[in-house]
C-alpha cells in the first residue's frame, strides 16, 4: 500500500462516520505525510511495517492512535528540533514497536497515556542539531519538553542509542526493566568535553510518580533538578558507567 492510499483511507473512513480506522499485516511504501492535519477518527494499526518517513508534526489526533507491533524502518517524526507540537487527545499506544532510526517527539502535548511497552529504539548513532549542524549531536530518541497527562510507559522498553526525556512534564512514568544501553556521551564540538552531554538525560523533568524498578542505565545518566510530586522508586536498577 502506498501511504497516500492510506491517508485517503483515513478521510474516506471520517466521512462514513466511523469511529475506528483499522489497518493489519500491511506494508506502507513512501512518505506517511500527516502534519498540519487533523485526524478526527481513532486509527488502530497493528503488525504493519512502514518502508517511508512518517511525518506527524503538528498534527492533531481527537480520538487514539495505535501503532502496536509496528516496524517503522525510517524518520518517525513527532515533532523535532525545528517543529513540534503534535498534540493527541487520546491515548498513543506503540507497544512492541521498532524504531529502526530516529525516534522524535519533541514538544508532543498527550493528554492520554502513552504507551511504548517492549517498544525498540535501535538507532545507536545520534542525530546533527537541524540549526547548528554536526557540532551538537542530538538523541535518537527524543521526547524534549513533551507532556503525558496521563503517564508515559516503557516497560521494558530497550533504548539502543541516546535518549533525552529533559523537561518532560509527566504524570505516572515507569521505566521498569527498561534498557538505557548506550554509554558514550553526546558532544558538543564547540565546546568540547566540557559540555558532553549524558547519553540518558532526564534533566528537569517532572512525574507524580516514577518508578524505574529493574532498569538497566548502562551510560550517564542525569536527574538533575527532577520533580517527582510522590515518589521515585529504583528497587534493582543497575547503573553500570563508571568515569
């Protein structure tokens, strides 16, 4: 299937009045381009393997979108260094999905939970700052400044490569057996080591509750100037970097 096929799905599925659009076993070809749409259905994919780019930025889904046990073997872009604002009114579930490159949701706004239990983040290099080039690296994965009203999980999640949660405002957050595996830090080639940037970053982010029992963090991590309104809990993490 092509993916404008699937997006004049979408509309044809909206225009039925229906209240889910549901897609299974299928591969999507090209560019997945949903920015500055509004999507009013609740769209269920499940076991499809997407060959292109998606493209979610500024994008508003009203009902819940899932992408469970999908391969997404390009860019998903949910908002990045230049745009962002993806905004779900629902839920957005990614259980058991791949990522195979990078993984972007800076600025997202969810009013749901977000689901991405056994979710795979396998890009391990990182990304060049879109305003200042290869002198910033930036994380594969990157949930920059996003908001979870209702919670964010990654259950046994296993993040291959960096990943920044920094300024995340979230309400229950678990990290439970996930896998942080990455133990090389980002650089800042103008400023050198100086400014090296821990490849597992929670700086300034906010939960009512956090708990990351059984977490692997085998790089650097920070939690600087965290806010957990209840409590943090980390029974049988393992923290593997030494300097």
């Amino acid at each position: 299937m092509k993916a404008e096929e699937l997006i004049e799905q979408l509309k044809a599925a909206t225009e039925r009045g229906e209240l889910v659009y549901s897609l299974r076993d299928t591969e999507i070809v090209d560019t997945l381009d949903l920015s500055n749409r509004i999507v009013e259905v609740a769209v269920d994919i499940k076991n499809c393997h997407f060959k292109g780019k998606v493209d979610l930025r500024y994008c508003e889904f009203k009902q819940a979108i899932k992408f469970r046990e999908c391969n997404f073997e390009e860019e998903f872009n949910s908002g990045d260094d230049t745009d962002s604002h993806t905004i779900y009114r629902k839920n957005l579930v990614c259980n058991d999905a791949i990522f195979e490159q990078a993984a972007q949701f800076r600025g997202v706004r969810c009013e749901g939970y977000a689901l991405f239990r056994r979710a795979q983040f396998l890009r391990r290099d990182p990304l060049e700052d879109q305003t200042h080039g290869a002198v910033l690296e930036m994380p594969p994965a990157d949930f920059t400044g996003a908001s979870f009203t209702g919670g964010l999980d990654c259950t046994k999640t296993l993040f291959e490569g960096g990943v920044s949660m920094n300024t995340v405002a979230c309400g229950i957050a678990s990290f439970r057996g996930a896998r942080f595996v990455v133990a090389y830090p980002l650089k800042d080639e103008t400023h050198g080591f100086l400014l090296e940037t821990p490849p597992i970053d929670f700086t300034a982010a906010s939960f009512k509750f956090l708990e990351c029992d059984g977490a692997l963090f085998a790089g650097a991590v920070s939690f600087r100037s965290i806010d957990c309104e209840a409590r943090a809990s980390f029974q049988g993490a393992s923290f593997s970097y030494r300097v």
